[in-house]
C-alpha cells in the first residue's frame, strides 16, 4: 500500500499527514447553556481536541482569558445573556483577543450572525450543527491561530537577533550606535549628563588558548551577566564585538560612572568564573576606560574616544583597574 511504500521510501506520507492533522488537539472553549446541545458538540470535538464546556458567560469569559483556548464556541442563544455582546467582549479583551471566535447560531438568524461577523468573530455554525463541518471549521481556526502565532515569533525573533548579540544576550553594535546617538542627543536638550564605560577583558586570548574557544564563550557570557546586573534598566549595554563591551549611563556624571565601573571591576574579580565544560574555575579581569560628555562634544565618537583612550591607559598601566 501506498503508506508502506512511501514509508519505505523514507518520504513523508501526505495522506498520513493529512490524518495525524485532524487530530490537531486543540483546546476549545465551548460556551453553551443547552445541555442537549453541550453533550452533542463537545463528544464531536471531543475526538480531536480538548473541550470545557461554560454555560455561565460571565465564567465563561474568565475561563477564556485564562485559559490557553486555541478557539472559542459561543452560543448566540443563551437563556439570560447576548451572545453576541460575548463576542464582543471575546474580541475585545486583551487576554482573548487573539482567540478564534465561532458563533453558533439559528438558520432563521442570519442577521445577528452577519452582526457577529461584523464585530470580529471568526466564523459560524448554523443549527443543527453538521458533525463534519464542525470539525473542519473549528480545525481551520486551530490551524490559523497556529499559524498566525508562528508567524509572530518569527518576526520577533528575528526583530531581535536585529538588535541583539546572539552569544551574550547584550545588545550588538549596531543597536549602541543608534541608540547610543539618541541618548546624547537627548542629554544635551534636557542638559542632562551622559557617561560611557568601555570594558576590556584581560589577556581572553590566554582564556581562549588555555581552555578553548568554547570556554572562552562561556566567560563572555558569564561576563556579561555580571556587567548587566552592575547596571540599571535604563542603561544601554552592549557588545561591541570580542570581548569589549560598552555601557551607556543615561543621567550619569563622570563621578558616578566610575562608581560604576568600579562596581563591575569588583565584581568580575571577586569570583572566578565557572567552566562548566572544563569544570573549573578560572580567575578573569576586566580594564574599564570612562568618559562623559562634555559640553564641547558634537557627537558621541567624542566622548567614546576618550573612553577608548582611559582604556589604553588602564591596559598599559597593569590592567585590573578603571581609567577616567
Ligand atoms: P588585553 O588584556 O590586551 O585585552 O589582551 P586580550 O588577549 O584580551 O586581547 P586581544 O584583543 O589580543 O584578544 C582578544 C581575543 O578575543 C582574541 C580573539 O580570539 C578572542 N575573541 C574574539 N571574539 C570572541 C568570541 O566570540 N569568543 C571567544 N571565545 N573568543 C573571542
Ligand atoms: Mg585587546
Ligand atoms: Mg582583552
Ligand atoms: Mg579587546
């Protein structure tokens, strides 16, 4: 048979794939006060996806905007309470906007089904409800809020990786030179102060040539964790490539700064940094150059170079120390 052979062949079986997709399991939310009724859908859907059955609407709404729902199934004719005011108030919340909304409806209806349609829900059924089209309905919505959320993380992560340093976490160069033009812009309108830190490891070729490569990352990483929690949230933090990373202290004086930096100094020498690979402990040192902006600067590269240059002197001077 065709199954075997295209198993045999090591190829994907469309049919079978076909198959194992109506079995989506999906968690569905069916609101309905009729009990006959309840007990016909959720066996059908049953047998595909997980059903809770609600035929309180104010519960209802809870147990949506609470519950990882992949779709909604609202009776447009409970007893004491308008369907479609649910639906409305489905599409509205925060919590359950994303979720598919399906009306289930009376043929003779079809003007508040229309209205439905118009306030944002997804689809509809119409009494007495078909077995299979219920099923291949509520799928397509399944499928599409997959899908739709597939989508969104692709495009955050990869709104992400635009602005952030895949091995640290830190933001990369290209998010500090932006960035980093903005934060001094705004401190000159507001005659704000604005400081920069630029970090050094000490000798991380040896770490590299010692431990290799990959315990070399594995400091970065642990290096930057502790960088980060030396800083606040409004600080920028950001590798610039290798093993340099630099700071930006929004608010900042040139005295604060070094408290800054001195923090971190301290704090990557305090403790040898773990290699989990190697199982060891290495010690590891950080030179620290620091500069703020002054009111000659007209760019950034100004005060950066100044930093830059407190760097070189940190590192001709022994290292394991902070320049202004
Ligand atoms: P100094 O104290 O003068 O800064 O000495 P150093 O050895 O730290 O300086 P140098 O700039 O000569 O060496 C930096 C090393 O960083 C060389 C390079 O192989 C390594 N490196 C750069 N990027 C990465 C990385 O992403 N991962 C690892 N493991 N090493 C890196
Ligand atoms: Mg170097
Ligand atoms: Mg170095
Ligand atoms: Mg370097």
């Amino acid at each position: 048979n065709r199954a075997l052979a295209s198993r045999r062949l090591g190829i994907a079986d469309p049919l079978a794939a076909a198959a194992s997709e109506t079995g989506l399991n999906g968690r569905i939310l069916l609101i309905e006060d009729r009990p006959a009724s309840q007990e016909r859908l959720s066996t059908a859907l049953s047998a595909f996806h997980v059903v809770d059955v609600e035929a309180d609407p104010h519960q209802a709404l809870i147990k949506a905007a609470e519950g990882e729902y992949e779709a909604v199934l609202v009776s447009l004719d409970l007893q004491d309470h308008d369907g479609l005011r649910l639906c409305s108030q489905l599409r509205s919340l925060e919590r359950t906007r994303d979720v598919p909304v399906l009306m289930l409806g009376e043929a003779d209806d079809r003007a508040r089904i229309l209205r439905g349609l118009e306030i944002g829900a997804h689809d509809f059924l119409v009494r007495p409800v078909d077995r299979n089209e219920l099923l291949a309905r509520v799928r397509t919505q399944v499928r599409r809020k997959r899908f739709t959320e597939r989508l969104r993380d692709s495009v955050q992560s990869s709104m992400e990786m635009a602005v952030m340093d895949q091995l640290t976490g830190l933001h990369n160069r290209r998010y500090l030179d932006t960035r980093t033009a903005v934060l001094f812009d705004e401190s000159v309108l507001r005659a704000r102060s604005l400081a920069l830190l630029v970090l050094d490891v000490d000798r991380f070729k040896t770490v590299n040539d010692t431990w290799g490569h990959d315990a070399g990352d594995e400091v970065l990483r642990e290096f930057a964790d502790r960088v980060r929690a030396c800083t606040r949230g409004i600080d920028l933090v950001a590798r610039m490539g290798g093993e340099e990373v630099v700071v930006v202290l929004p608010d900042t004086t040139l005295e604060a700064a070094h408290a800054v930096a001195e923090r971190i100094r301290e704090r990557v020498e305090a403790e040898p940094f773990s290699i989990h690979r190697n199982a060891r402990a290495i010690s590891v040192t950080v030179s620290i150059g620091v500069a703020s902006r002054r009111a000659g600067d007209a760019s950034p590269a100004e005060m950066a170079k100044r930093a830059d240059d407190a760097l070189y002197r940190a590192k001709e001077s022994g290292r394991n120390r902070v320049i202004v």
